[in-house]
C-alpha cells in the first residue's frame, strides 16, 4: 500500500462492482415499491391519517415514508399493507426486461 491508496485485485474489484450494482438495484426497488405502495393508498382512498392511525403510527411518519424521507422497518411496511388487506410477495426478476442482476453475473460469487 503506497501513501495509503490499496491496490486491488481483479476478484475484489468485481466483487465490489457487484455489490454496488446490488445496492443501486435495492434503492430502484425501495423507490419503486413505496411509488407503489402511495398509489394503493390513493386508489384505496385511504388518507394518510386513517391508514396511519389504522396501524399505530403518526401521519407525519407515513408522509416521511411516502416521501423517502425515512425509510421503514420491515414490520412497519407489512403493518401498512395488511391495513389495506395486502401482502408483500417475493418475485423473480424479469431478466429479459434488463431487471436486476443477471444469474450469469453471480458466477463467480458465493451471494446464494
């Protein structure tokens, strides 16, 4: 390590890479699911203060989590979802449509 600048492999800079593409692909679908979720709330006719007080949290906390202000635990999200009597499913990704990493990308990882 020279003037404390790490050289790095070719296996961690893929690594590394792959991670990153992992995060970017989780904010698209933190984004894309609470979008989602506010127009359910809206086509439901739910308004942010019944549904929150539905579920024991303030108005203002549901309006920061709408706006990704805030980003809600687990348990919060199915609290919310289960108030407008839905559930969150566990997909797989649409590879042909460029969704996610592809399972080729994965190869040389131990991510499963």
């Amino acid at each position: 390590m020279r003037y404390g600048i790490k050289k790095w492999s070719s296996n961690e800079r893929s690594k590394t890479s792959l991670k990153a593409r992992f995060e970017y692909q989780a904010l698209v679908y933190q984004q894309s699911l609470i979008a989602d979720f506010k127009r359910l709330r809206q086509t439901l006719k739910f308004t942010q203060a019944a549904l929150a007080e539905s579920v024991g949290i303030s108005q203002p906390v549901l309006t920061r989590i709408e706006t990704s202000v805030s980003t809600p635990l687990l348990s919060t999200i199915l609290l919310l979802l289960a108030a407008m009597n839905r559930k969150l499913a566990i997909v797989p990704l649409d590879y042909e449509s460029g969704q996610g990493i592809q399972p080729t990308d994965l190869d040389d990882h131990k991510y499963y």
